[in-house]
C-alpha cells in the first residue's frame, strides 16, 4: 500500500489543499482544522454537517501561503486569515449570518448535524433534522475534530463508490491495489506504519453524513455519495454501536513522524 494523496484543511469544513509532504503530529497533520468559524448567534461552530445553514462553506477555498493561510471564494474573494477581525467581517456578509473566524475552540464546543438516515429518506440535505454533537473523545484537546485527528480512506473504497475523493474529505488516500472496496472495515484496532517513522492506529470506522452529498467547488450535488454507502457498507463505527453507513476510518496518531506521497503504508 502507498500514500495517493495528502490533504489538510486548514479552516474547519471549508475545501482543502493538497500537499506533497506533511507534518504529523499528536494533533494530526500540521495546519489541519487549525480555524473554525463560530456563528455568534448560536455560540456552536459552523460547520458543512448541518447544509441548511452552512453549505456554502464548501464553496470558500484554503491554501496556506508565506502570510499564512488564505481564504477564497466566490465574486474574488481573497482573505488572510491571520486578520481575525477583517476576515469575520466578510465573511459574515458572505454568508449572512455573524460569525467569528477563531483559532481556539470555545469550551464544550458543540456544531449541529443534519441526521445521515433523515437526509437518505429525503433525497437532499436541505431542512431535515439536526442533532448537536460536541467535539469527539478521541480529538486532541484544544482541537477542531469532530472525533480524531487522521481520517483515512483507500482508492479501493473511492473506486467502489465511484465518487471522488474530495467529498469524503480524508488527509490520506490510501493506495490498496489488490483490496476490495471498504477494506478498512478489518482496520479497526490496527496499528498503520507511514513511511519511515509515523504509526497510526485506526479507532473507528467513519461514519458518513450529509457532506458527501453536498456542492464542494465545481463539483455539483450528488446525493448518491451517501446513498452507495447506506446500500453497501452499513457496519459498526465501534464495536457495540448502532450500523451506519461508513467510508474510511479515523485513526490517532502512536508515534509521530513526516510523510510523503508515494510513502509505503504497512500493518505494524
């Protein structure tokens, strides 16, 4: 198996940059979900999970220059993000809703997520009920995860669900030549070794949820994202938990080290 692609996302559910090489620590890779918006109305951070409210978060780019990272998007938009305060303002017109462009998570941080089953039901993402969910267990402390700090996903499951990669939103794709799609469901628990000196060790299968399903840049609305996965791969996150539909699996980070792409991935 070898590394295809590396991707961070530098502000929390907006679309990410692809990178050559990385940093990863105990925190995950360097620079990943290292922003968020908060929607100063609600006090929750803003996130794609909940489309009614926040979709077009998924039309505003990252890229982390020399000046830091910088914000894009539609009518020209080019933001630094290091201007807490300029950046806010924008993108709150933008958007239309108050947010807060911030760098440290408020406590008990919580985000709104549109229910994966109500979305299938649907057809689309838009108006079905939420639940609110807090920042997962397994996310380093002080960080923006929704549950851990890696996400990972193998060209044979993209290769199964006929999506691209970018609506899964992983930091690695893994390529498995030989492996049938949604190999990673045997994962769990396994420790990863990445190039020369990072091990990783899967804690869970991803559970998906509408994001998949949504506009990410060019690439329009499919609600099938989701739909393939409910149809073919419905299993246990963790062991005890109810089946949901899942691609990928997250995994925390044992030792950490440098990666690069076309770096081999083995089982430790």
């Amino acid at each position: 198996m070898k590394i295809e692609l590396l991707c961070r996302y530098p502000v929390k559910s907006l679309l990410g940059e692809e990178l050559p090489r990385a940093e990863v620590t105990e925190r995950g890779l360097a620079g990943d979900r290292a922003l968020a918006l908060l929607d100063l109305a609600t006090g929750k951070v803003a996130s794609a999970k909940y489309p009614s409210r926040w979709r077009e978060l998924l039309q505003l780019s990252t890229a982390t220059g020399p000046d830091g990272v910088e914000i894009t998007g539609p009518e020209d938009l080019r933001l630094r993000a290091a201007d807490l305060s300029d950046a806010s303002v924008t993108l709150s017109r933008l958007l239309g809703r108050k947010v807060a462009l911030i760098d440290e998570p408020p406590a008990e941080g919580e985000l709104d997520r549109a229910v994966p089953e109500e979305v299938l039901a649907a057809g689309t993402a838009a108006d079905v009920p939420y639940t609110v969910s807090r920042f997962g267990k397994d996310a380093p402390t002080g960080t923006f995860f929704d549950f851990a700090p890696v996400h990972l996903i193998t060209t044979a499951t993209l290769g199964r669900t006929g999506m691209a990669w970018q609506r899964y939103r992983p930091n690695l794709v893994i390529r498995t030549d030989t492996a049938e799609g949604y190999a990673e469901n045997d994962w769990l628990d396994r420790e990863l070794l990445v190039g020369p000196q990072l091990r990783l060790r899967v804690t869970a299968l991803t559970p998906r949820c509408a994001v998949p399903t949504l506009a990410h840049g060019e690439l329009p609305p499919d609600p099938e994202a989701l739909r393939v996965v409910a149809r073919e791969n419905r299993a246990e996150p963790l062991p005890g938990a109810a089946a949901l539909p899942c691609a990928g699996v997250y995994a925390q980070v044992v030792r950490p080290g440098w990666i690069e792409l076309g770096d081999t991935v083995s089982f430790g």
